[in-house]
C-alpha cells in the first residue's frame, strides 16, 4: 500500500472516531440525563469524559496531520475549495467542542456531588445540560457538513 493510500486509511478512521464517538457521548448523555439519577450521570459521564480525551482528543489531533498531508500529496490547495471550507467548518466544531468537554467535567463532578451528599442535581446542572445539548447541533452539523465535502469534494 503507497503512502496516500495509508494517511487516506488513517484520515477516514479519524474521521470515524469524530463522528461515532461524539454520537455515541450525546446518545449516552442523554440517556443518562433522562433516567434523572446523580450515581448514572456521574458514571456515564465519568465515562464519557475518558471517551472523549482519549478518543476524540486523538482523532482532533491527527485529523489536520493527515488531511494537511492528503492535500499535499494530491496537489489541493490546503486553504481554497472545499479543504478551505472544511478547515472552517473544523474549528467551528473545535468552537464548540471545547466547551462541552469542560461542561462534560463540570457535569459529571456536579453529579458526584450530589451522590457523595445524597441531595438532588443542582440547578446548576440543569443549566449546563441544556447549553451541552444546544452546542452539539451546530458541532453535528459541522461535522457532517465536512464529512460530505471530503466525500463529494465540490468545486467551490
């Protein structure tokens, strides 16, 4: 197998772990807030932020390698067309990534708290909830606004 080949492999299983794995955090966030219960928050988010810094973290990191790498093997300009539009809709992702993970962290010791004292999830829980949720609809969107242009790669 040639070198693009290999990055390419590696490009597509990061883009992968991105999508699935921040798929599967909000479907069992979600859950977990549902079922209302301090100890199932405080275990599926503990969960989740190990999730996240190992799996999403890593994927963050080596997909501009070799995407960076992939356009320059092919000849792409790395910042026009739609690898520029894809860089953009990236660091919108980031934009909103990087405050679900601290809110990811502040949730899940809120919910240790809570088990720990034997009182009920605070508001401040609650709060964090909502703008979590709110900021995975734009983060999904761009996610999957850079999974159809790696596919379809439109002249732009």
């Amino acid at each position: 197998m040639d070198i693009y080949s290999c990055v390419k492999v590696a490009h597509v299983i990061g883009a992968a772990v991105l999508f699935g794995t921040g798929a599967g955090i909000a479907f069992f966030m979600l859950m977990a807030h549902r079922a209302r219960d301090a100890a199932v928050i405080a275990h599926t988010a503990h969960v989740v932020v190990v999730a996240d810094t190992l799996f999403t973290a890593s994927a963050v990191v080596a997909q501009p390698i070799t995407g960076a790498t992939l356009a320059h093997l092919a000849g792409y300009p790395l910042f026009s067309g739609w690898i520029g539009l894809s860089l953009i809709l990236y660091l919108i992702t980031g934009a909103f990534w990087l405050p679900v993970v601290w809110m990811q962290i502040r949730m899940r010791d809120l919910a240790r708290a809570a088990v720990r004292t034997g009182q009920p999830l605070p508001p401040a829980y609650f709060r964090l909830f909502r703008v979590w949720f709110a900021f995975g609809f734009p983060a999904f969107a761009a996610v999957l606004g850079v999974l159809w242009l790696m596919v379809a790669k439109p002249t732009l």
